[in-house]
C-alpha cells in the first residue's frame, strides 16, 4: 500500500514538475515580457557598472587580475564589455566591433550615451575613472542569443523552480491520497474479515463512491455478506447438532443406569463398555460445545485481571491428584507472579487441556513438569505457561497439526489415553482469543513441551 | 425464606422441570426405586408455580426451558424461597455453571448427565438441608454466632456484616457457618467439600471456589486490611479471626 503511494505521488510528482516547467519555459520564449527591463532603466546598465567597477581597481590590480574581473563581470551579466584608453584601444586588445566604435564615438562627442538603431544588438557607453583618475570609456551589449536556457542558471531562478517542485509535489500528494486513501480502506477491512471478524465491511465512504473503487468496495461487502451468512449457518449447525444430541444422549443415560439396576450380572461387562462409550460421546459433545463457543464471532475475553499463576497452582495441584493414577506427577515450578487479564474459565479449560494431555502421555512413573513465568517478546510482557512431559514426543512432520480439531497422531494409542481430539483445539483457540499464542516441540531429551503464551496488561491494573 | 422451613415437607419429594418429556419419565423410573417420588413438569411458568408450591424437597432445573428460561425461573424463585435448586447446565458452558451459582443455585451437574453422578447430588443437597432445618427444629446448635463484623443467626439464617443484613444463598451459608466455626484455623477443602456440598472433591471441580469467591463478593473481601477469606494454596480456606485482629496485629 505504501509503495503504491509512494508510486502514485513520485510519477505525479515528476508528471506535474515537467509540465509546470514545460509551460513556465514556454512562455518565456514567447517573450511576454521585454528581457533587458529593469537593467537600472535601461538595457545593459549591469554591464557598464560591472565594466567601471574593474576600472576603478584597475590601478591596483594587475593585468591578468583584471582580465579576471571582466572576464567574470561579462559571464554574470551575459554581456561583452570593453574597457578602452583614450587612444579607443581595448585593454585586454580585442578588436571592437564596427557598432561599438560609433556608439563608443557619440560618447565622446557627448551625446546620449543610448542611441541604439533597432534591429542591432544594443550597445552602450559611459565614461570610467579609475581611482588614480584616469579616465577611460566602457563599452558593452547584452550577448545576443543563444543564451543557455534561464532555467539552467543558479542564481535568481532557484526560488521559482523551488516552487514548481512544491506545487508539484503537493498536487500529487492530494491526488496519491485520494485513489490510495479507499483502496486502504478496502485493505483494513480485507484484513479484519481475514482474521475472523466476519462483521467487518467497508464503511460509506467508500461504498458511496460512484468510480470503480467504490464499485469493488461494494462488491466486498456482498461477498462478506455472504461468506457470513455460510460461516455462521456452518456453526449454528455444528452447534445445534450437539445440542440435539444431549437430549438423546441425556435419555440414553438414564436408560442405562435403569438396565444396569435390572440386569443381571452375566450383562454388567456389556453395559459397562456401553457406559464408557456413552461418557466418551458425553465428553465429545461438551467440548464440541465448547469449541463452537470459541468460534462464534462474537467471543469476547471479559477483561477482568487473572492471577494465572494461582491459577495454574490449581489446576496443578488436580492433575497431580489424577496423575497419581498413573504412578506420574506434575512438579510446579513459579518464577513469578502472572497477572493477565481475559475469560477465566476458559484460560482454565486451555491449561487444563494441555495439561492432562500431558498426563495422559507421560510415561509411568514419571513426572509433568509445569512452568510459569515471564518472558518479553520486545513489545511487550508475555505470561508463559511451559508444560513438559516425558513421553514418547511427536514426530516432527505432526507437531504443527496436533492443534487441529481432531487431530490424531497414532489412532489406535491415543484412543487409549482418552480424551476426543479437541482439547488441544481448544486450548489453541482460547490462546488466540487472548491475543496469546501456543506452540509444541519435542524436547532434545524426549518429551514433547507445550508453551502457552498470553500478553500480560500494564502491571498497574493488579489489585492485589 | 419461609416454603423450606415448613415442616409438612417430605423429603422425598422432588421436582424435574425440564422440556424433555421422555427424560423426565426416565429420571422418575430411575429415581423411584432409590426412594424418591418425582413429579415433572415442562415449562418455565408452571415450574415455576410448582417450585413454589412448597411441596417439594428439591428441585431440578434444566437451563434451556422453551418461554421463560432456567436463570430466570431460578432468580424468582430465589426472590421468594430457599428451596433448594440442582441445575442442569449445558455442557461446555462455563459461564452458564457460574452464573446459575451466583444467583444462588445449591449445585450444578452438566447435562447429559450420568444417573449415578445426579442421585449422588441430590441425596448431597438434601443431606446438608435437612442438617440445617434439623437444627433449626431443635434449636441445639442454633443460637448466634458472631466473628469480627460478621454475625449469623443459626436459627433464623440471618446473616448480618455491620449491623446490615446480608443475603446469602443456602450453600453460600452453610459455607460460611463452617468458617465461621473453625475462623482462624484452616479448613481442607475435601472437608469443606463433604460438610458444605455434601460430597467429596472431585480433580477439575471448582464449585466449592465458585462459591467461596460469591462469599467474598457479598461480604467484602478485606477487614480490616485482611483478606477475610484466605485462600492457603493446596490446603483450604481460613476464615480471618477478624475479632482479635481488632484488637492484636493480625495473625500471619
């Protein structure tokens, strides 16, 4: 986006200047205005004060120096200028032109100095005293065309092409803003909706536009309509399905247990595998329940502050009562005091989930290693919640997808250890709803580690 | 405050409000041979007429009710007894169990639900109500009992913080009687558990928290620049002897 703007402005910029110059150079060559105006009241007059300023240090000056002084008193007036004795011999011995010599005569003569014939270069002729006071005549014309294009010359013109530059660059600032202000606009709605805000559409301004931008920011809004409407009937589909499953499944239940009180003892194997089965579609529901909470556009983290390391101690403390189970145990290990701030419950239900898978693949007889401290990832503090178990780790080619719902790296064992497939999903997307992140990766020495990270809020914000 | 006192109540009586039929019919086939008579009913508005009848020991309320729903029948019937209320929440939904506690159900038990798990709830609830109404009968244990700004009368179930009346649910009572009871010493949580919710601590439950932190919403959570409830990490909860404090430099 920026460097289309940055395009925009640089050609219109470039566009604008050659154009503004292209005419200013034009209608200085249409000779509007009379060129050698304001030369003291008449043509030439820089010429003749540059020419009797050398000769008044011409005493002290020697010859080459004042070859210098007229030499460069003729480039910056653009004029030729003779400086002649009383013999009307030029001191630098140029020949003088036939004109030079007749105005050169009426000076002497004591005429107007200002007899120019049109039609012929303009020559003028004054009288020069140098400071010993000796007395000579100054001769000069404005050099004719070809003069080098006035733009060319430093000097009086920087000021005006300085400004062709900025009325230029200006121009085509407003006019880069105006196509690239929409389309940025169009891009920050494009991003929202990418990132999951389905209610995201481009405002008035620019669907109101009648150009081709305004056709395309209305045609996003029709999409995103669209796209809405599919993504929420996909949801609320998925959602209504498990809630119309509790109800059988609630029934289902009951009907069991009344079996189990009324069959015999030859039945009790069957209806138990039934029963499991039963609590493992219980289990599926619940957090499929959950998921599609997580998903729904509208989740919003309450904001209220969390002791996360309280937090993480409880949680601790309960899967090391249910890893005993396994002859495991889970070791906590603080560094500091985390406070974030979002939706307790499910930051509860995401550590939680991590952590029991941890259990659940540990190997017996050894132990979860939970950590929680800080860590900073430059812009700001992040509460990192590090769990480590020693089981057998996850081949590397499955280690990015295990956050998937329903993601299975080996079907057969890991149906085993229970659980349904989604814990971890949801603990991915309780991570990203709180602007947090979590990641896996098999530690060197085997084990998998899961990090889950949330960004802590300014310190000043913990009551306690 | 006055429908659970009554001592015409069976104890044996409870009520399903649910708009599942058949559930129902299933819940009153499993409860009867565990000895409870169950009565149904489907709506909101005529649970919640039922619930107030004061016929009933116990009532369970599903979340999801077609009209009026489970919240809203709870609060008013909160506005008006004590009856004790189980809620069947919707599984995976969090915030539902909160909020069906905060506003003063005794327990909650995800639906679907496993039979065992409900009749293990109920007989729970009723266990600690008719401890509470068996001592209100005697009067044996009732009498006040008062701990720095807090004070409750057994009796009657009236809690009182600075001469102010403070309205607690019954669990949220019970709770506090036991802290009171034992303030300043520090009481385990399985032993909360069983004398408060009737029942032992199961891993990932948080019930018992939930209500502690209701607790210290309604009673203020310092005195005295104390917290009045400590939480001792991996152990339990202990009830600030505010009373000496008073006088003393607290006891850390």
């Amino acid at each position: 986006m920026k460097t289309l703007f940055l395009r925009i402005l640089i050609l219109c910029w470039i566009t604008n200047a050659v154009v503004i110059a292209a005419f200013a150079l034009a209608v200085s060559q249409l000779d509007l205005f009379p060129k050698h105006q304001g030369d003291f009241g008449f043509p030439g007059g820089h010429a003749l004060i540059a020419g009797q300023t050398a000769v008044a240090f011409l005493d002290d000056a020697s010859a080459d120096a004042f070859k210098q002084s007229l030499e460069n008193a003729e480039q910056t007036t653009r004029s030729r200028i003779f400086v002649l004795n009383d013999d009307d011999q030029d001191l630098l011995g140029r020949r003088l032109p036939a004109e030079a010599v007749n105005v050169v005569k009426r000076v002497r003569e004591g005429k107007r100095a200002i007899p120019t014939s049109p039609g012929h270069e303009p020559w003028f002729a004054n009288y020069a005293r140098s400071r010993s006071g000796k007395g000579y005549v100054v001769v000069g014309t404005l050099r004719p065309s070809p003069d080098p294009p006035p733009f060319l010359i430093p000097g009086p013109l920087v000021m005006p092409m300085l400004g062709v530059v900025v009325t230029a660059g200006a121009i085509a600032f407003v006019l880069a803003y105006y196509v690239t202000a929409p389309v940025r606009k169009l891009r920050t709605a494009t991003q929202m909706f990418a990132a999951g805000d389905l209610e995201a559409r481009v405002g008035p301004s620019v669907a109101r536009r009648t150009d081709v931008i305004g056709d395309l920011g209305r045609e996003f809004n029709v999409m995103a309509t669209q796209v809405q409407s599919l993504v929420t009937a996909q949801q609320r589909l998925l959602r209504d399905v498990s809630h119309e499953l509790r109800s059988p499944l609630a029934r289902l239940h009951l009907a069991l247990g009344i079996a189990s009180r009324n069959a015999g003892p030859q039945a009790t194997e069957a209806l138990n595998r039934i029963e499991h089965e039963a609590n493992q579609l219980n289990e599926l529901i619940g957090q499929l329940l959950t998921l599609t909470r997580l998903e729904a556009p509208q989740t919003q983290t309450k904001g209220s502050p969390i002791n996360l390391t309280a937090l993480v101690a409880d949680i601790a403390e309960d899967a090391d009562f249910e890893a005993k189970e396994r002859s495991c145990n889970v070791k906590l290990k603080t560094s500091s005091e985390c406070v974030v701030h979002g939706d307790e419950a499910l930051l509860r239900s995401a550590i939680e989930n991590v952590l029991r898978n941890a259990v659940a693949h540990t190997e017996i007889g050894t132990c979860v290693d939970v950590t929680i401290g800080q860590k900073t990832n430059g812009k700001e503090n992040l509460a990192l919640v590090s769990i480590r178990d020693h089981g057998p780790g996850v081949p590397e080619k499955h280690i990015a997808s295990i956050f998937d719902p329903f993601y299975r790296v080996e079907d057969a064992r890991d149906r085993d250890r229970g659980g349904v497939g989604l814990g971890l999903a949801i603990a991915a997307r309780a991570a990203r709803i709180h602007d947090g992140n979590i990641h896996a990766r098999n530690a060197s020495d085997g084990g998998l580690i899961v990090e889950f990270q949330v960004p802590m809020r300014p310190p000043n914000l913990n009551s306690e | 405050m006055s429908m659970a006192e009554k001592t015409t109540i069976r104890l044996d009586r409870l009520l399903i409000v649910d708009d599942d039929v058949k559930l129902c019919d299933l819940v009153r086939e499993y409860l009867g041979p565990e000895g409870f008579e169950v009565d149904a009913v489907h709506g909101g508005k005529s649970g919640l007429a039922r619930a107030l009848s004061g016929d009933y020991a116990l009532i369970v309320l599903d979340v999801m009710l077609p009209g009026i729903n489970g919240f809203d029948v709870l609060r008013r019937i909160r506005s008006e007894s004590d009856v004790p209320v189980l809620m069947l929440t919707a599984r995976g939904d969090d915030i539902g169990r909160v909020v069906g506690l905060e506003i003063g159900a005794d327990d909650y038990l995800p639906k679907p639900f496993i039979p065992r798990e409900l009749v293990a709830r109920i007989r729970a609830i009723l266990r600690r109500s008719m401890r509470s109404s068996g001592k209100q009968q005697s009067g044996s244990v009732g009498g006040n009992l008062t701990v720095g700004d807090v004070e409750i009368d057994v009796g009657s179930r009236i809690v009182r913080r600075a001469g102010a009346t403070v309205d607690l649910t019954g669990v949220e009572f019970a709770l506090l009687e036991v802290l009171l009871r034992s303030a300043g010493n520090v009481i385990c949580r399985e032993e909360l558990s069983k004398k408060v919710l009737g029942r032992s601590l199961t891993p990932y439950d948080r019930s018992l928290d939930m209500h502690v932190s209701n607790l210290r919403k309604k009673l203020g959570h310092r005195v005295d620049e104390v917290d009045r409830i400590k939480t001792v990490r991996g152990v339990g909860y202990l009830y600030t002897l505010a009373s000496e404090s008073n006088k003393a430099t607290p006891v850390e």
